[in-house]
C-alpha cells in the first residue's frame, strides 16, 4: 500500500478504496477557526451532544482578531466558552493561526484530522491525513461521525535532487501548481516519495501540503521518517512521533516528477495561484507593498532567514513592509535570537501572530498597487484592494522585493543564507492553550446580539414532482469562494449572521445579485446558480452555500465543481448539478426557467431538466445515495437529527 491507503484503511468505517467511491473515515483530531468556528459550534450544539467525540478538537482564534466592535470579541467569547463546555480545546487570539500551531502542538503521524478551514493539510507535511471541510462536517467529526468523501485517487509526486541557490519550499509547490493548475488535483491526494523528500524539513514540507489546497486537492501526504522526529522532539512532544511510510512495492494512481535541483525563485502573477512565472522575468516591476507569513509560510525558519536578509539594511521606504509570524512560539524564538531588534530596526510592521492581510482582516494595499506576499491566495480583491494586484512568492523573494522596492533578478542576490536548525528543545507556548475542564456541563455559552440562532429548511418534497426554478445568475470558470462569500474585517464579523453576511453574496461579480435573489424568493421562486469550471474553488467557508440558501438557491448547475464547496452545498440541502455536455452552459443564460423533475433523481443518475419549457439539457447529479438523502432531507443537520 502506499501511505495514504495505510492511513485510510487503518480509519475505514464504510466503503472500499476504489477512486471515486465513497468512504467514511474515522477521525481522530478536528479544527475549528473563528471565522468558520462560531457555525461549527452551533452546529455541534444543534446536535444536542454533550462532549466531543475526538482525541482532540481545537478551537483557533486567528482570522479576524481587529475587534472593531462587538461582534468579533463576542464570537471570540462564544468560542471560548463552547470549547470549555463541550470539551474543545481554546486557542485565544494572538496565539497563532491554526495550522501553524496545529502542526506544533497537535498533528500526528498516521492520524486523521478534519478542520473547517481549507488549508488544513498543512498538517500532511507531518504525515497526517489532514483534510478541509465546512463547518457542519467538522462538527459531526466531533460528534464522532466518520467524515464521507470520495476515495481519491492517489498522486506520487517523486522528488528527486535537492534545492539549489535562493529556491526554496515554496517553489516546488508553486511549480506544481503550474504544472497541474488550480483545478488539477481535485480529488487527489498528493503524496511525496523519493530521495528528495529527506532534504526537506517539516515546516518546508507544511508549506507544500498548505498549498495543496490551491490544486483542488482533497490532502497531501510526506513519510514520517527521522526529520519528522527531530521536529516533533523539537516541539516536546516526540512521543508521537511514528515511522510511517509506502509499501516498497506499492502502487498509484499518477505520478509527477520534479527535480528540486532544476527549481528556481517563482512567482504566481494575478490573480489566480497558478499563473506561475520565474521571478527573474519580473524584474523591474515596482512593489507597493510586502507581506509576510500567513499559514504557508510563517515558520520560524522562514523569517529568520527573512531577517537575515533586512538585518542591517531599511526597507524601502515606499515599500509597506508587513510581517505575521506563525505563532507565538516562532515569534519567540525569533526573539530568542535577537532578531526582533534588527526587524524593527529595518522598517518591518510587526503585526500579530494571526491571518491578517492574508484574509483582508487589516493590511489591504494601495489603489492599483502591487503587492507581494508569501501566502497561497491571490484571487481578486481578496487583499481589500479590488484593483490591486497580488504576486505569491517565497519568503526569500518577498525580502528582496521589499529591501529593493521592485523584483529583482534573483541572479543579483548573491549567497542566500542557510536554513536555521530548530533548537534541540524549542520555547513551549501550550499554557497559552485553555484545556477544557473535565467536566464542562455547568458552563454557560456567552452569545453576543450577532450570533443569529441556526434557520431551518424545509424537506424537499420529492414524490412525482418538478422543482420550478429561475437562473439567478450565470458566472465563469474559476469562481471562488472568497467571490460567492467574500471576506475581509468588516464581512467577516457577521460570519455568525447568515441574513446579514447573505448580503454580501456574489458582490464582487455582481451587485444586482442579492436583489434579484431576494426579489425571486419572495415571489415563492426557487433560484439556481449556473456556473462554468472548477465553480467554489478556494476557501472552505460553508457561509459560500448557507447564505445563497438562505437567499433562495436550491441548485447549482456547473461545468465542474470544487470538492468542499460542493460538500458544503450538500449540507445546507442545495442540489449540485453538472452539464453532462459543457456546450449547453451557454445555453442557460440568465432569466432561464429550468423545470429540475426531481422524482427521477438517483444516487450518481444523469437525468434530463427542460430549458424554458422546450428544449432538454442533460444534467449528471454524481450524488451518492447517502446524499441525495441529506438533499432531500434540507441539510445534513435535518437528516442527522432524523436518524438520532
Ligand atoms: C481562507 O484562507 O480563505 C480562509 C479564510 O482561511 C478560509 C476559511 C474561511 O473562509 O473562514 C479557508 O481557507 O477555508
Ligand atoms: Fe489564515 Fe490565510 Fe491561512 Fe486562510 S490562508 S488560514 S486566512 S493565513
């Protein structure tokens, strides 16, 4: 077997490891993050569960931690005491952003983990099978409930040679994502093998496994071998470690060869992750604005390495130099070695060990700037900054853009530095952490005016019926989450408010799109979503599904879909739908009627919905029979309640 068949067949509760069908997996561990953890927990409380059910479920406070007014501390609160009273484990804001602490404090070799936030895998780059999903399935994770996807297809991606000059981590999976685009690994798990793995360290592995995410794929997967260990010795907790790795003989579905010593410094242009070019072909272009960390690149090792290169000199001036580190520990450390001195000595704002500019919560750039950062995203209008333009880089890239003030050819930077070692016992940061008591039945959950209680949706009544529905909207290839259900401080603080965020749906692409939704709805129509390639790419947010639910949509009709988002469609009992022939897409335009005749639904059935009245288009459902229940029932909340 290879690594992720151990993994799975060692957490298979249903289902048999054939690619694309489905399986429930067992889950050891479960993240929440604030902006995505405040439905979570209601959801878990929906269920009327009192404790729990995993090894260990974290509750992170790291997206949105400005506090503008009320509603963002009273989530944080919220938080709070719903970890303390279901048994969660409580990271305050300023701690760190989840992953980065995840992948210090909690992630295991061989364990499975699901988060409510995309980049969860990051943790893969210690050998855990570590997924992203919407809130609804993180909380019937901890209410022990095995987590259902389809058995992906296994990638290896072979490494060979070791990274040569000012190539680094974040190269090789900015190179991939050239190589397979933002939609080439939906429903795969990547998984690294050969000899150039062991020249890797586990935060150079974190930084791959984290932008996995931006292929589309379901994880990513490195060995457990000895540098695993080193770094989990490093973190105090070496006995979790285990070796683990493939079968000498075992098998995969595809393969990618990539030979590290080729590699150079990349660049992902606007506005999507894989428009990869080599940075040397950049040179020249005058840079606005650098930031740096984010869950992909805010390791201690990252910003030593950045602060060897400001250490003695001044940013550039017109150059907004903006620096998150991972967390607490790394900042720490950092500190630990004099560095912080030389940083602020150099013009860098030291900004809190949270997300930041990375989710537009603060850091946006100027009208029409460039801005460099070190993260994973660069969709439009993501940083607060319609106009702006964003560039994905390494650490190593974005400091020479910031001290020079434009790209430069990495042929003119001279000898890199080298990567730190990760102290033999690194600084400990887990009193931070608020460990639930033993028993959390008396705690009180403190909920602010903002927290807007769960809505609940009807059953679909399938029996011999046609569902009437109006095509609200008809968008392209490629549309994000962060386009349905944009984020960004002042957005993100009614995460908890799905009539007040729903406002904000599809703005970015078009304004008139809530009004003609709510217009629709109110005359007792149904709304349908029409979409082109790869549609809810990108952010894990449920909010992506609830709030055009809670607008009226009950279908989406796409070319192809994002395997977290369609999940999360799913849940919130919104029908997904494929065009069985991509030509008919331009067919359906705006204002079209489509008759869905929902008494020929089957599990994974193809089905035949009339256009205006006239003319059949054929649409496939890929749904699996234990879906199509959870849409008939209105949500997976109404079908789980249902069974209990
Ligand atoms: C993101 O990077 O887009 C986010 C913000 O972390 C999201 C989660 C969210 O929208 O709250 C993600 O990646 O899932
Ligand atoms: Fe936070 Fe950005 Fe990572 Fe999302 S991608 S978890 S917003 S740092």
């Amino acid at each position: 077997m290879n690594l992720a068949q151990k993994i799975i067949s060692s957490h298979l509760v249903s289902g048999t490891m054939t690619p694309g069908s489905e399986i429930g997996l067992h889950i050891d561990q479960t993240l929440t993050q604030d902006a995505t953890g405040t439905l979570a927990w209601l959801q878990f409380e929906a269920l009327g569960i009192p404790h729990v059910k995993t090894d260990v479920s974290v509750s992170y406070v790291d997206h949105n931690t400005l506090q503008m007014n009320f509603r963002n501390p009273d989530d944080h609160r919220f938080l709070r005491t719903t970890a303390a009273r279901f048994g969660g484990v409580f990271s305050p804001a300023g701690t760190g952003i989840c992953h980065q602490l995840h992948l210090e404090n909690f992630a295991k070799p061989g364990a499975t983990l699901v988060g409510s936030d995309s980049h969860t895998p990051t943790a893969g780059g210690l050998g855990s099978l570590a997924m992203g999903a919407g809130g609804l399935s993180v909380a019937l994770a901890m209410a022990g409930e095995p987590y259902c996807i389809p058995m992906p297809k296994i990638v290896r991606v072979f490494l060979t040679g070791a990274l040569t000059g000012w190539a680094s981590a974040k190269d090789i999976i900015l190179e991939l994502l050239r190589i397979r685009t933002v939609k080439g690994g939906v429903g795969c798990i990547f998984e690294y093998a050969g000899p150039g793995v062991a020249t890797l360290s586990v935060p150079d592995r974190a930084t791959i496994a984290n932008m996995g995410a931006e292929l589309g794929a379901t994880g990513t997967l490195f060995p457990s071998d000895s540098v695993t260990r080193a770094f989990l010795k490093s973190m105090g907790r070496e006995e979790d470690w285990k070796e683990l790795g493939p079968d000498a003989d075992a098998t995969y579905d595809e393969e990618v060869q990539i030979d590290l010593s080729t590699l150079v410094p990349l660049a992902a242009k606007p506005h999507m992750p894989d428009q990869v070019v080599p940075v040397a072909e950049l040179e020249g272009l005058s840079v606005d604005q650098v930031c740096i960390g984010s869950c992909t690149n805010s390791s201690y090792a990252d910003l030593w390495q950045v602060c060897q290169i400001l250490k003695g000199h001044r940013v550039n001036p017109a150059t907004d130099t903006l620096l998150s580190p991972g967390s607490k520990q790394v900042l720490t450390m950092l500190a630990n070695d004099g560095l912080i001195e030389p940083l602020l000595a150099s013009g860098v704002r030291l900004l809190e060990c949270a997300c930041g500019p990375c989710i537009g919560s603060g850091g946006a750039p100027v009208s029409k700037g460039v801005s460099v950062r070190t993260f994973n995203r660069n969709f439009e209008g993501r940083s607060g900054t319609k106009d702006a333009s964003v560039f994905l880089v390494s650490p190593l890239t974005a400091a020479h853009a910031a001290l020079d003030g434009k790209f430069t050819d990495p042929a003119s930077w001279g000898t890199p530095p080298r990567r730190p070692e990760l102290p033999a016992v690194a600084p400990s940061i887990r009193h931070l952490f608020v460990f639930p008591p033993e028993d959390g039945s008396s705690v009180e959950i403190l909920r602010g005016p903002n927290i807007v209680a769960l809505e609940k949706f009807p059953r679909l009544d399938a029996s011999g019926k046609t569902l009437p529905t109006e095509v609200v909207i008809r968008v392209d290839d490629n549309i994000t989450t962060d386009h349905i259900m944009p984020a960004g401080a002042e957005i993100l603080a009614l995460r908890s408010n799905i009539p007040a965020i729903a406002e904000h749906v599809l703005t970015r692409v078009d304004e008139n799109f809530v009004k003609r939704a709510r217009e629709l709805s109110a005359r007792g129509g149904n709304g349908v979503i029409v979409a082109g390639e790869n549609y809810g790419q990108g952010s894990s947010r449920e909010h992506a599904a609830l709030a055009p639910r809670h607008l009226g949509i009950r279908a989406v009709l796409a070319k192809s879909m994002a395997r977290i988002h369609r999940a999360n469609l799913i849940n919130f009992g919104i029908l997904p739908l494929t065009f069985v022939n991509k030509e008919d897409y331009d067919k359906v335009s705006q204002g079209a009627h489509l008759e869905i005749p929902l008494c020929d639904l089957r599990p994974g059935g193809s089905m035949s919905i009339q256009l205006n009245g006239s003319e059949p288009i054929e649409v496939k459902n890929d749904l699996s029979a234990g879906e199509l229940d959870i849409v008939l029932a209105g949500g997976l909340l109404n079908s789980v309640k249902e069974k209990m």
